[in-house]
C-alpha cells in the first residue's frame, strides 16, 4: 500500500500528517469512501455525478460524502441549481495515502477492499490504454515483470527505493506544471501513469491453479 510520501509531509508540516493519516484510515475503512476519495483526487464531482458513474443509489454515495467532508478529506467547491434543488460539488483535500502504521491497523476486511479499489482503477486504466493503442504509442515506455528472491533486509530496501520513486514522481509533476504554465523548453505535456507494485507471491502452484480452465466432467 502506499505510504505518505516526502513530499506530503513537507506540505502538510509538524504534527498534522499524523492526525491527518487517522482521518485517512477512517475513509479507507469502506471500498465505497475509497473509490469517492479516489474519485475526487481526479477532479470536482458531485454526489449526483458519482452515483451514476458507480451505479450506487444517490443516498448512499451522498451519505459516504458527508463523512468524507466531516473527516476533512474534501472540501464543497460550488453549488449548481438543479430543477428545484442544489447539486454540491466536491474536490479532494487530500491523497489516499497511507503509512505502514495506519495499514496495520486497518483490518484484514479493510485491506483487501482498499486494494481491490486501487488494482480494479490500475487494471483497468491498463487495459483501456491498451485496447486505444495508447499503451504502445511511444518506444519509450517502460514495461517489466520480475520475480525476485529477496531477505527481509532487501523486502525493505525495495519498498524503500519504490516510495523514494514516488516521492520523486511527485515532486516532479509538480515541477513540470510550473514549466508547462512557463512556457518554458521542458517539452509537450505527457499524460503518463505509474503503477507500482511489490507483493509477496502466491503459494507454489496456485498460478497453474489459477490459470488452468476449469473442466467439465462428462455426463454418462
């Protein structure tokens, strides 16, 4: 899971990335508060706007915002007129970022419904840019798969050196806006995307299990 970067903690400052992350645990606590936050870290949505797009009844999105907003992890923006009523409008205040402290005390229930949040977004983002051709549009894309054998000692330094990348990715986003809004020769915009993934294998076997077609057996 992702863990709150350097570049968070600079901005946030002092104390509050603590106060902050236990917020963060309670939002994350239910899949559906998770796809919102998820949601509203891409750009202004409302209750209405998000119903529709998860095919969830209205009520019960607009009940996970209203938590959302009490836990300060989004802020209203604006308000529409709507046919009698007002459609409010909603942005994100902060990233579903989480430090190894607030994973472990997340449970197992909880872990697995933020995952599979975050690895059906990924996924699916993959595939799209894959059946659109965009995956492959450019030769220098990176691609890789690994399978590596590692102690304790290296498990840590890899999700060291994977949180230190992150850290980077972020502090140069925000770099290259302030190049692209300059004007200045940093070259055209890239709309990229970064998965980043580093997870104990299955147990011996389960991937020929997994991948294996399930047979029928023949009636006589």
């Amino acid at each position: 899971m992702s863990k709150v970067t350097t570049a968070e903690a600079k901005r946030n400052g002092g104390n509050k990335p603590h106060q902050l992350d236990s917020n963060i645990v309670k939002a994350l606590s239910h899949p559906l508060r998770m796809r919102i936050l998820t949601r509203l870290n891409e750009g202004v949505a409302s209750p209405n706007e998000m119903s529709k797009e998860f095919d969830e009844s209205l009520p019960l999105v607009s009940y996970h915002v209203r938590i959302l907003r009490e836990l300060d992890c989004i802020e209203l923006v604006r308000t529409t007129p709507r046919r009698g009523a007002i459609e409010h409008h909603y942005r994100a205040l902060t990233r579903p970022f989480l430090d190894d402290a607030d994973w472990r005390s997340l449970p197992p229930s909880a872990r697995k419904a933020v995952s599979n949040t975050v690895l059906n977004k990924a996924l699916g983002d993959v595939r799209n840019a894959v059946a659109t051709g965009s995956f492959d549009d450019r030769p220098d894309r990176h691609l890789s798969y690994s399978a590596p054998v590692l102690d304790e000692q290296g498990w840590k330094a890899l999700g060291d050196r994977l949180d230190a990348l992150l850290d980077w990715t972020i502090e140069e986003q925000a770099a290259a806006a302030g190049r692209l809004q300059a004007e200045e020769s940093g070259g055209a915009e890239v709309r990229a995307r970064l998965t980043l993934l580093a997870y104990p294998a299955p147990p011996a076997g389960a991937e020929d299990t997994a991948a294996a077609p399930k047979r029928r057996r023949a009636k006589r």
